[in-house]
C-alpha cells in the first residue's frame, strides 16, 4: 500500500479573507515602522526645552512712570495700569515708584499694579519719600525664585544727591528656566555719577555660567552717544532703536534701555516705544525677545 502526504495550502488555496488579513497585517507594521521614524525625528528637531513647553517670546517693558503721576498732573494708577496692560507684557521694570508717600495718597503702589495686572512684584527702595518710600518696581507673569535691592554707593561730593540703585530679581519660566531681571534708575545730573553707577552695575550682573540669561531695563539718564551707554555696551547688547522715549509730549532724547546677554540666547523680534503722551512723562518701551535653547 503506498501512502501519500497532502499538503493543506496546496489542495485548500488562501482564501480572499486570509488575504485581506495578511495585506492589512502588512500595512500596519509599516505604518507603525513609518511612526517610529517620523517620532524620532520631531524628537530630535524639537529645541532643547526640557520636560514643560515654554513661551518662544518673552515680552518685556520698560517705564519710569513718574509715580503713575500724567502730564494732566492727575494722580492714577488706574491709568498707569492700563497701560501696562496694553503691551500684554511677561516682564515689566520700572522707575519712579512711590510707596505709602503723601504725594500719591499714600497708595501702596507696587501692590495696586500687581493685582491691577494680576502679576508677582517686588520693591526695590533707594530712598525715604513723605512718609514713604520710592524706588524701583520688577512685575512678572512668572514666579519670582528671589531678588535683590541694592544702593550704589557714593563718593562724599555725591553725598547729598538722591541715593540710587539696582533691583535684581530671578524669575522662572514655564520650563522651569531662571532669567535674571534688573532695572536701574541712574542719576540725571553728573555724567561722572552715572560712569561709576555703570560700574557697579557691571560689577552686581556678573555674568551667569552657562550661558545663563541677564536683561536690564531702565531709565539711563543718558543717550545712546555718552560715554556711560557707548561703556555699558562693551558688554550689553541694546535691543532698543534709536526712537526718543523722552519727553512724552515732545520726544527728543532716548534715555531709556532694555540690554540683555549673552547674544547667543536672543532673537529680537520686535523693539517699539508706545507714543502714550499722557500716562508718564516717559514713553513706554517694549521689546519681543525670541528665547533661543
């Protein structure tokens, strides 16, 4: 008796349903194969953020507000509030701000401006004013981790000028970054003073490690050929232009800053002075900084 062995696949050919089943098994592992690579490539084009995503601009004003005092001699932080908040801004510096002093009904101005805007503050004094105080005022949109108020010190022929000074502070950012922000208010009347307040600038801002990112806003008293600004920018970078910010209702001097470094962290964006002819005796600055990884 011979015996024979069958072979199923030959004498029952695949059906069209096996067939359907093994081409769809096919497309799926080449559409997952196909994923994978598209992944690993957003992966590795995607900017250095860590874990969170954070803002790829970063909006930054600088204002000496003139104790939220207008060119209408009317007292309004309302006003002063407003517009601020118009500029939609992440970080706000400014100068001349009483606080709790007769002048400006004993309002407690750093306060009012951050829950106006709904923003974090701190306060800066350099000197006492009418039962008060006066000085500099940092608002951020993000936490501050920690600040620092100092008072330049003055040679004696200085020592009857009103007291100067830098506020720092470190704010983070959604990624968890830290950007150090400062704002300064340098004296009006000497060149001289305003070379060594330059200095001791200089010498508080040392720079970050690794490449860590410094901006400084303020009103510098000083236009973009003195000797204190040509000196402070042998290390700043200015991301301002050359539009005057002083007086509001006849601009003809710029004296008002925003520097920042290192250049390799920042793409200038957009650099405007908002012609406001009424809230200050200064224009609000604004620049739009690109953060780069």
């Amino acid at each position: 008796m011979c015996s024979m062995e069958y072979n199923d696949a030959h004498l029952f050919p695949p059906s069209k349903t096996e067939n359907l089943q093994q081409t769809l098994r096919v497309m799926k592992t080449v559409h997952h194969f196909l994923f994978c690579i598209l992944l690993f490539c957003m992966i590795a084009g995607a900017p250095a953020w860590g874990d969170n995503e954070t803002p790829t601009t970063l909006r930054v004003v600088c204002y000496n507000i003139h104790h939220g005092r207008g060119m209408d001699d009317v007292f309004d932080l309302t006003r002063t509030a407003n517009a601020i908040k118009a500029l939609n801004p992440d970080l706000v510096a400014l100068q001349e701000v009483d606080r709790n002093a007769r002048r400006t009904d004993q309002a407690d101005t750093p306060k009012i401006l951050a829950e106006k805007l709904g923003m974090h503050q701190v306060f800066g004094k350099t000197i006492d004013l009418q039962g008060g105080d006066y000085g500099l005022l940092i608002l951020s949109r993000f936490p501050i981790k920690k600040s620092k108020m100092t008072v330049f010190p003055d040679e004696e022929k200085f020592a009857a000028s009103e007291r100067r000074g830098l506020l720092e502070a470190e704010v983070e950012l959604e990624n968890k970054q830290i950007v150090r922000f400062a704002t300064t208010h340098l004296c009006h009347a000497s060149e001289e003073r305003r070379m060594l307040q330059i200095k001791h600038i200089n010498e508080l801002l040392e720079p970050k490690p690794d490449d860590g990112i410094t901006i400084v806003c303020g009103d510098f008293n000083a236009q973009p050929e003195s000797d204190p600004i040509k000196t402070f920018r042998k290390r700043w970078t200015d991301a301002t232009d050359g539009t005057p910010t002083f007086s509001s209702t006849n601009p003809r001097v710029k004296i008002d800053y925003i520097f920042y470094e290192p250049l390799s962290r920042f793409n200038v964006k957009e650099t405007k002075v908002v012609q406001d002819r009424m809230t200050s005796d200064h224009l609000p600055v604004l620049v739009v900084f690109e953060m780069l990884p």
